[in-house]
C-alpha cells in the first residue's frame, strides 16, 4: 500500500513536519466532552493524540498500520499499541476484546478504503467518538490550479456517511500554514502525511505547478466528529 509506505518511509521525521495534525489532535482532545479513563485510538501514528491528553489515563490502546510510526509512539505501562489497519475487518474482531470509554481518530480516517464500512465497524464497538477527518477543502487551491480534483471525500460526504451510523456534532475547521518558498511547501506535502503518499502529478506537471501555484501558504479543512 502507497500510504502505508510513505508514512513509513518519513516516520522518523514526521514528528517535526506533521504542525496542522498537531493543531488537529490537540483540538480534539480539548472538545472532548468528558475525560475517558479507557482511549482507543485509531491511526495513532507517533503519539500525537496521547501526547494531547493531560488528565489521567487507565489504558490507552493505539493502533497504527505502520510498524515504524509505532516505534515513535510514547510508551507507558498504560499503552499498549498494535499493529493494524482500519480498512482490516480482522482488526475489530481483535478490538471486541477491550472496553473503551471513547474512541479517537485523528487525521486518519480520510484513508478509509471504505470510509462507510469502517463507520460501520467502529459503531459495533458501541463507543462514544470523537475523529478529525480531512476533507476535500485541503489543498483546494493547490488542486484548483493543476486543474484536478481532490483525492478526499468533501466534508458533506463525510457527515452524510458518518450520520448513517452516529447520533454526533459536526464542526467543520479551516487551517492554513504559510511558507517561505514553494519548494518548501511541496516537501512539507510529501513527508507531512496529509497526501496519504497518493501521487497525482509527474515531474513535469509538479515543476509546472510550483511555478503558477499564486499563494504562499496551504489551505486545510478538516471535520470535526463528536458523540456524546
């Protein structure tokens, strides 16, 4: 899987590139409407998330489907992490086992396979939610300039799929993060971990891009789910 190579590939170095996943995992945990004691988070990469909480924990489970973000990932005698995709039915069976009082997604979700059947899986687990989720307002200048379509769901998609399964609030957020240099943007893209390692332009139309993209900054929107 591209994304799971690429997310791995830069595990060492998102820490210092994910700035807006960080924004976005600390937003989450401060509009959490209680203090779960229990966490299950899904697509925990290198901690982010449980470096957010600051009240204390009785278990944290995290999982990830990069064995190298894992390695990144705080260690307490509270944490266990597991190496799993979402997009995997045999993962929930695994996750039936355990009792969560809230379950965290941050930044992850948009790379469902099935974004509707994954909805699906997590409600089985009869837990309170709370996900970050970006949608198609990402780079929507950028994708607007090379004359393509965004490769993420539009956030009217998202709230329609998730209400099929959730009784939640939906609060949509705009980012934007500005840079010196346009070469240093498009790096930023590339081991930050908000293209999911999808490619959709060869060099010459990338090279063509950084030459007409007309900001100095990248445009974030990301959808906000919580139940209570």
């Amino acid at each position: 899987m591209r994304a799971r190579e690429e997310f791995s590939r830069y595990a060492s170095q998102y820490g210092t590139h994910n700035v807006i996943q960080t924004k976005v995992a600390q937003r989450l945990v401060a509009n959490t409407p209680d203090k779960p004691r229990r966490i299950l988070d899904l697509g925990c990469g290198n901690g982010t998330l449980f470096s957010s909480i600051d009240w204390e924990l009785e278990s944290f489970v995290g999982v990830d489907f990069s064995a190298a973000m894992l390695e990144h990932h705080p260690i307490s005698s509270q944490t266990e992490l597991i190496l799993g995709d979402f997009n995997d039915q045999k993962l929930f069976a695994q996750l039936v086992a355990f009792s969560f009082d809230r379950l965290y997604s941050a930044s992850a979700l948009q790379w469902a396979d099935d974004l509707d059947g994954v909805f699906k899986s997590i409600y089985a687990l009869n837990t309170p939610v709370s996900f970050a989720i970006f949608t198609s307002g990402t780079f929507k200048t950028l994708y607007e300039t090379a004359g393509l379509s965004s490769i993420l769901k539009s956030s009217d998609e998202v709230i329609g799929s998730a209400n099929h399964h959730f009784d939640a609030q939906f609060e949509i957020v705009r980012y934007i993060l500005e840079f010196d240099t346009v070469r240093e943007m498009f790096r930023y893209i590339k081991r930050s971990g908000v293209s999911g390692g999808r490619r959709v332009l060869n060099f010459t139309q990338t090279k063509r891009l950084m030459e007409s993209y007309p900001l100095n900054y990248l445009e974030f929107e990301v959808l906000f789910i919580t139940t209570l």
